[in-house]
C-alpha cells in the first residue's frame, strides 16, 4: 500500500533547480525601484508645473483690466438751456392827462391799432369850464390893451406937440407933466400886453389840455387791457401809490420781441451778441422761435450772481406774447483749450475729484482735475488733463494710486 502512495505522488528531489534564478529576481526590484522613483518624480514635476501654471493665473487675475479714453477737444458746439421771459418791443401803460367821465371807449384788448387811434373820449366839464373863462380873459385883456394903445398913442402925441413947441411958448413945467403922462399911459399898455400874454398862455395851456380829452395810441400795437369804462370818472396823473390816478389802457408793440434771460456767473463768459439761440414755449411744443443776442448788461447781479442778457426775436404772425416763458437753448460755440472726458471716467475720493490715467509700464496714476460744465455723458475739463492722457473710463472703487492694470483697448 505505501508503494502505491509513493508511486502516485512522487517527492521532489532533494537537489531540483529553483524557478527564477536570484540575479533576475534583483534585476526585476531595480526595475520596480527605477518605475517607482521615475512615477513618484514625474508626479512631483506635474504637480510643480500646475502650481506655477496655478500661481501665474491667479497673478493674472490679480491685475486689473481696464479699459481706457483719450479726453477730446470740442469737436461742436453746445447748448446751455436757461429760462427766459418774453416782453414786448415796446410797452406801455396809458393814462389820462385830464380829469373828467369817460365818454366812449373805441378799442377793447386784444385790438390792433395804429398810433393816434383814439383809444377813448373824456367828457370834461370843468376844463371846459376853465377854458371858456380863459378865452374871456383874454378877450377883456385884448380889450384892455386897445384902450391902454390909444391913451398911449394920443399922450405920445402930446408929449411929442409940446416937446418940439418953440422956446417960450410953452412952459418947462408942461413940457415934463406931458412926458410924464406918456409915460405913464406907455407904462399901462406895456402892463396890458403883458397881461395878454399870460392870458394868452393860459388858453394856450387850456387848449393843450383839451386835446388830451382823446386818449390815443402812442404806438402801432394791440391794447393788452382796457381797466375802464363809460361813465368812469378819471382823475388825470399816472400811477405811483395809494390813492393814485387808475391805468386806463395798456398797449405793447410785438412786430418784434425782447427776450430776457439771467445767465449764471459761470456760463456768462461764453455769451457774445450775435449768438443765435432757439425759443420753446410751452403752448408750442411742436415749434421753435429764432432768437439772436443783442447785448448784455455788462454787469453781473451782485444778489443772484447773474447777466443779464437781451435777445431780439421777430414775430411773424404774432404768436410771441408779451410776459411769456421760454425756454431759451444758447448754441454755444466749440472752447479749443477745453477737453472732453465721459462721466463715467470720474473718480470721486474724499480729497479731490480725480481721473485715473494709464502712465508709464501700465501704472495707474490718479490727476486731480478742474471740472467744468456738465453736458450730460460728457463733462468738461479745464485743467489737469492733456490730450495724450489715457483716461480709465469706469475705474473699479479698489483702483489706487502705482496699481499695474491691464488696457483692454489700445487707444
């Protein structure tokens, strides 16, 4: 029976060769090593690279990219847009000369008329009165004067008869009381003319006055208000207090207009007569009105800080209306020494307004400028800026002073 063990399996002998020989078995762990170390090496070598590649993105992103304008000169001109008040060419108030009822009234407002149209009538009976007595006076004066000549003339006569008489035939004594008596009788004429001329004065004043019953136009133009009435009475004078004379009419001369406006101290420079500017009016939206500046105050409104200017306007068809507001736009012209950035470019800091600008090797380097108007997208710049300036438009709130940024636009 253990024959047939041992014949079934049979026992390896004791002085059998092993499967790998040792030397290949070392070489086979080098090669392990080798792998291992080129694997662990590779690993250290990608991951340095992807640490650099990660360290330059993020220094990339740490620097700003901004996006950069070259301030501009004028290329046209602008328009300041003011308020303004429309008045007539020539307006005024009418008053009556004489005292007396209102008669009739021939114009009411609104009417076109011509100058000397009679506006209305004034029934005056005291300076009828005062005039019928001055033409009496004058009429005794005149009288008067006829008497006191002949009286003169005859003792003229006299004093002549007797003066030229030989010597002897008359006395000394009567010689001078005949002069004296020429004297006297041209004395009394003188008197008497003179009192004719004052007389004559009087009636020519009354007379005067009583062209004034008719009120007329002093100009062409359209009555703006009638304030009277028939049966009125009228007290002559103008207005100028409490107790005054009543403004009967009032008329304005509107072929042409005058248009005031008060224009800031600052803006008042650009102003010149001859400028050309366009009128809105609030009952016209879908028109404008020409306008032309024909001079200014010359002087600067010490309460309000203002010109004053006057502009001339034609009004054809006489829709300009006197005491109207309007909306005048100035066209002013292009400032060659005045630059141009956008509003956005501005950078508000605690200290000054500033600009950021792109220097030297992309370093920021914040200006302090000098504002000047607001034209809406864009502003002025009266200092501080040079043309060849790369201005930041919408600079970041972290931007400082020496920052390296990145243009995102080359200018």
């Amino acid at each position: 029976m253990s024959d047939t063990n041992e014949a079934a399996h049979p026992l390896p002998a004791a002085n059998a060769a092993p499967a790998f020989p040792p030397g290949k078995l070392r070489r086979l762990g080098v090669i392990a090593a080798v792998a291992a170390l080129a694997i662990a090496a590779a690993g250290i070598v990608i991951r340095e690279i992807k640490a650099h590649e990660v360290a330059s993105w993020t220094n990339a992103q740490a620097i700003p990219t901004v996006a950069v304008v070259m301030p501009q000169h004028e290329a046209h001109g602008t328009q300041l847009v003011l308020p303004g008040n429309i008045a007539a060419w020539y307006e005024a108030p009418i008053y009556a000369r004489v005292s007396g009822y209102v008669k009739r009234w021939n114009f009411d407002y609104g009417a076109h008329v011509k100058k000397g149209q009679v506006l209305a009538v004034i029934d005056t009976p005291d300076l009828d009165a005062q005039f019928a007595a001055a033409k009496a006076t004058l009429n005794a004066a005149r009288a008067r004067v006829n008497v006191f000549k002949a009286n003169m003339q005859f003792a003229q006569t006299t004093y002549a008869r007797w003066r030229d008489s030989p010597q002897g035939v008359v006395s000394e004594q009567e010689r001078e009381s005949k002069k004296a008596g020429y004297e006297s009788a041209l004395a009394q004429y003188d008197a008497a003319v003179a009192d004719v001329k004052s007389d004559e004065g009087a009636v020519d004043r009354l007379q005067a006055l009583e062209q004034f019953r008719n009120i007329t136009a002093p100009f062409d133009g359209v009555v703006t208000a009638r304030n009277t009435d028939i049966g009125d009475l009228i007290t002559a004078g103008s207005g100028g207090g409490a107790g005054s004379a009543p403004q009967l009419f009032r008329m304005a001369d509107v072929h042409q207009m005058r248009v005031f406006v008060q224009v800031p101290q600052a803006m008042s420079g650009s102003i010149r007569p001859g400028m050309t500017a366009e009128l809105d009016l609030p009952q016209y939206p879908d028109r404008q009105f020409k306008a032309v500046v024909a001079t200014t105050s010359q002087a600067i409104n010490t309460a309000a800080r203002t010109l004053l200017v006057e502009l001339h306007a034609t009004n054809p068809g006489g829709l300009l209306q006197p005491g109207t507001y309007a909306e005048v736009h100035f066209n002013l012209p292009p400032n060659s020494h005045v630059l141009t950035i956008p509003t956005t470019a501005l950078v508000f800091r605690e200290s000054d307004l500033q600009v950021a600008v792109v220097g030297p090797h992309d370093r920021v380097q914040l200006k302090q400028i000098t504002l000047g108007r607001d034209l809406g997208n864009d502003v002025r710049v009266l200092g501080g800026l040079s043309p060849s300036d790369r201005v930041v438009n919408n600079p970041p709130d972290s931007l400082v002073d020496g920052e390296t940024v990145t243009m995102a636009n080359k200018p």
